[in-house]
C-alpha cells in the first residue's frame, strides 16, 4: 500500500524559541484512520498545521499524497480536506448553500456542483435535511455537514481535529460510523486527533502519542494495550511517612512482575504487571515488613487511558478537559448571540 502521509523529522520551533513540534517521522498508509493523540501543546495543532500547508516547518520535510508540503503547497491543498475544531458551517444558511458556498471555493465547475453536493450529502447522511436552515440542526448533524465540506473537492485525505469534541456518546459514535464508512466507501485516508481515549481505540488503524513536541510511541490499539502487559494495579498507601512510601515504591518497582509504576496525583499509584490479578496478593507480600499501609487497591485489563498515562505522566481526562467545557461555552454564545 501506497503512503500517504511520509513525516520525516518535521520541526517547528516558533519566533522565541519554542519549539512545538521536535523532530517527528511517522508514516500513514493509503486507507488508514491514522489517531494522533497528546495533552494540550503537546504539537498536534502544529503538526496539523505544517502537513496542511497551513505552517511552514522550520525542519525536516513532509510529503502528503506524494507532494512535498513545502515546494508543492498548492497540489498538497487540493489533494486534502481539512475539519477543523471550530465549526465553519453557518447557521443562517440551509445545509445545501453551505455546500455550495464550499463548492465555489474551490471552484468546482457550474454542471458538476449539484451532483457532488449530493453524493457528500450521502456520505454522512443528510440528504432529507439538506434544505433546512443549518440552525434546526443537532449538534452531531452540524458536525456532520462540517465533514461533508471538508469532503466537497474529493480529497484522498481528510484531517478531522477532534470531530467529537462535546458531542454526547450516542452522537460520538454515529461520527465514528460515518468516518469509518468514508474509509470504507471511499477508501478515505483519515488523519484524527482526539482526546477521546475510547474513540481512538474503536476508530483508529494505528495511533501515535505526541508529548512534547515528540513521538513517544506509533502502533495499534491492541498493541499498546498489550505492551503494557496483563494488567493494571491502581494502589494508594494510607498516610505513611514519605521515607517509608519511598522505600515501598522502591521495593514494588524491583519485583519481577511489576514492568513500571506512575504516580497519579491523589489517585495514587499505577503500576503495569505481568502475572495479571496475582499481582495483588504478591504486592501484598511483598510490603509485609515494610511500614506502610495498603488503603485502596484494583486491578484491571490495561485500556487505552493506561497506555497515556504511561507514555505521557498524564490523564488524558485531566490534560484535555477543560477543552470540553470551553466549547460548549462558545457553541452557547453563538446560539445567544442570534
Ligand atoms: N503561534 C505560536 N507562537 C508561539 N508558540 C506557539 C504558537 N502556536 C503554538 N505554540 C506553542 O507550541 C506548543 C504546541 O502547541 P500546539 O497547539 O501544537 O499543541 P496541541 O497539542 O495542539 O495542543 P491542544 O491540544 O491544546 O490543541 C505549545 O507550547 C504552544 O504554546
């Protein structure tokens, strides 16, 4: 299978010397829905960025469906279609004049716009609703219609930012239907970020983990579950002094079956293990002697929320949270506004 996106130590350091994004080489198959997830100014944005031509690197090269993302900007533009966070449809148009409005920007020959506005109308489903005003729609059809513009000069790939973001779960997982359709149905390229760890999983082929500006890690869902081992022991000590908490964190990171342990703020402690639900009573065992008290502790199957905690130090609940809430702010204040 072809590539179609080929990152090789991308880079861009910003006026002042941030740098976003450090150096990363990733490919992504032609068919593939590609996850790319991180904490907040991890470099997604950046990144995302640079591969739409909207940013210029200051390192390394990138092609996208073949075409150079600096030399061949232009081709590169054509080739791809973009969804960013922020709703771009408008509310005072019919779902059917935002697709023409689309259509002209991309100046899509007179006899040929009808036909492609409704076959992206088919792709996600909103033929019967084509011709109400965009302000009768629920928020997964917005987003919806935000897609079908993205879709409206056929690209090979598409970018979707966080097509979910605020949307409820039903809602969320009829996006991820209509994604996978494009896939499917269209043998689509898609490039995803999200904040949903679920949603990677479900959706996505492969997933990579920015943290800092650099790959931390690219494989399958299962994979990264299963790298982690059998399981997942979340532990907290009961008080303790900080010598005595020390030395029995020491002493559980030695054991053979304990492959890493994170600290998790108030939560306690994570540690990946390899004997699955064994490892409870031989954590046990061995903190018999130490001064230090057990106050909680589970065990579980390692999901994809593990896998971030491990390779970023972070939840993704509590790295991307607030993101949530900012936009449902926004989405109100649009709707006060009219
Ligand atoms: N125009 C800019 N000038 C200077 N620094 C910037 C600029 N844009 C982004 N940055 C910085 O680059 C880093 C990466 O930001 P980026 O937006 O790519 O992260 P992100 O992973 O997309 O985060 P989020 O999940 O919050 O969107 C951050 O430290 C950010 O503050």
């Amino acid at each position: 299978m072809g590539k179609m996106i080929e990152a090789e130590s991308l880079t861009k350091i910003f006026p002042g010397g941030i740098t976003a994004v450090d150096g990363v080489s990733f490919t992504v198959a032609e068919g593939e829905i590609f996850g790319f997830l991180g904490p907040n100014g991890a470099g997604k944005s950046t990144t995302i960025a640079m591969l739409t031509t909207l940013l210029r690197p200051t390192g390394g090269t990138a092609r996208v469906a073949g075409m150079d993302i600096t030399r061949q900007a232009y081709q590169v533009r054509l080739a791809i279609g973009y969804v960013s966070q922020d709703l771009a449809v408008d509310d005072a148009l019919t779902g059917y004049e935002n697709l023409r409005l689309q259509a002209g920007f991309y100046r899509i020959p007179r006899d040929e716009v009808a036909q492609r506005i409704t076959a992206v109308l088919e792709m996600v489903g909103l033929k019967e609703r084509a011709q109400n005003l965009v302000e009768t729609y629920s928020g997964g059809m917005r987003k919806r219609l935000d897609i079908a513009c993205g879709l409206i000069h056929r690209p090979r790939l598409l970018f979707l930012d966080e097509p979910t973001l605020g949307l409820d779960i039903q809602t969320r997982r009829e996006i991820w239907r209509y994604i996978n359709d494009l896939r499917e149905k269209e043998g689509m390229t898609i490039f995803v970020t999200t904040h949903y760890m679920e949603e990677a999983d479900v959706l996505c082929d492969r997933i990579a983990i920015i943290d800092q500006g650099k790959i931390k890690v690219i494989d399958t869902p299962a994979n990264l579950k299963s790298s982690l081992g059998s399981g997942v022991v979340t532990f907290k000590f009961a008080g303790g002094e900080p010598g005595a908490v020390n030395a029995a964190l020491g002493r559980i990171r030695g054991l053979d079956f304990v492959s890493n342990v994170t600290s998790n703020g108030e939560k306690g402690y994570v540690a990946t293990v390899t004997n699955g639900e064994a490892a409870i009573p031989s954590l046990f065992e061995a903190l018999s002697g130490f001064p230090v008290k057990i106050a909680a502790i589970s065990f579980k199957q390692p999901s994809l929320d593990d896998v971030f905690l491990h390779y970023t130090g972070r939840e993704m609940r509590e790295s991307g949270g607030g993101r949530e809430e900012a936009l449902r702010a926004r989405l109100i204040m649009r709707r006060v506004r009219r």
